[in-house]
C-alpha cells in the first residue's frame, strides 16, 4: 500500500494532490453546467469534463489507495466506465443504453465509503457522497429520472460539490493520510 520511491519523488505531497483533485472536480463541475445550459459548444463542454473528470478519478484513486487498494481501484474502474460512456454519448455512440450519472452515482457510494474508512478527511463528507448516489441512481430510469428532475440532481451536487470545496479548500490531514499508508 506504500507509494514507491518513485511514485515520492515525482507526485506532490497527499495535500497537494489532494487540492489538485478538487481543481479538477471544480473544472468538471463548471464544465457540467455549461454543457447543461448550451445548445452550441456543448460537445466541447461534455468533453472538457470528461477530461477533468479523468484527472479527479486518477487522483482520488491515489488518493484512497492507502484506504483499499482494491476498493479504490474498482471505484476508478467504474469512474472510467462512466466517463467513457459518457464520451460516447455526447458523440451519439453509447456502449451502454444508460445515462452515465448511474456509473457516477456506484463511484460516489464507493468513494463515500472510503472517505468514511480513511482518517484524513472528514467522515460528513463521506456520508454526503453516500447520499449523493441516490440522486444519480434515479437516472437509472429515464421515467423517474424524469418526473424528479431537477431535484434528483441536488444529492450528488451536494455530495460532490462538498468535497470538491473541502478538497480545494483545506486538502487532506497530511498527517494522518501517510500513518494510514504506513
């Protein structure tokens, strides 16, 4: 569970990659919006997120690994399921006849558990990222995803947007992420 030598030598410090992340997450977010509220541009809106939502799930992966190892990789795993799905619709060639917010809502409610198993970020946001699953679980079915939108957007928006904050805000207790690594 130890980064390598190499791994120390070359990446910033867990705080700074920490913050990094939540760089990311912002960009995703403002990337989200713009493409929600765009009819021309949208494309590249979708994939400016996509490419930012790429950075946030490599980060946190390495981020988590201390926590699980293998819960962090399947999270990342599920992460770049959804994103790759998520490309491909906004190109109008998905792989999966699903809304890429499902794939989304499964990473929350593992990176909600990791957060609550890790001591170096504040178990609140690991229950808001739990909660922030069910909201895009609605979209699962396009029928109900439907007749609660846009309130079914609020839980993952409050989950993620929460996180984000803290992690640009504050990053992580440095401290305690290298005596879980240890």
């Amino acid at each position: 569970m130890h980064d390598t030598p190499i791994d120390t030598a070359r990446w910033p410090s867990p705080k700074l990659r920490a913050r990094i992340a939540g760089f990311f997450y912002l960009i995703t977010f403002v990337a989200g919006v713009f493409s929600l509220k765009l009819t021309s541009g949208k494309l590249a809106a979708d994939l400016t997120a996509d490419v930012a939502y790429v950075a946030v799930t490599v980060l946190l992966y390495g981020i988590f690994k201390p926590v699980n190892r293998n819960v962090s990789l399947i999270a990342a795993l599920i992460s770049f399921v959804g994103i790759a799905n998520g490309t491909l619709t906004a190109l109008h060639r998905s792989l999966f006849p699903m809304n890429p917010l499902v794939f989304f809502g499964f990473y929350c409610s593992l990176i909600g558990y990791l957060i609550l198993r890790s001591t170096f970020l504040p178990r609140v946001l690991g229950v808001l990222m739990a909660i922030g699953w069910l909201g895009w679980l609605t979209f699962a079915s396009p029928s109900l995803s439907h007749s609660l939108y846009p309130y079914n957007l609020a839980p993952g928006i409050i989950g993620e947007g929460a996180l984000t904050l803290w992690l640009l805000a504050v990053g992580l207790n440095e401290q305690r992420w290298n005596e879980q690594n240890s």
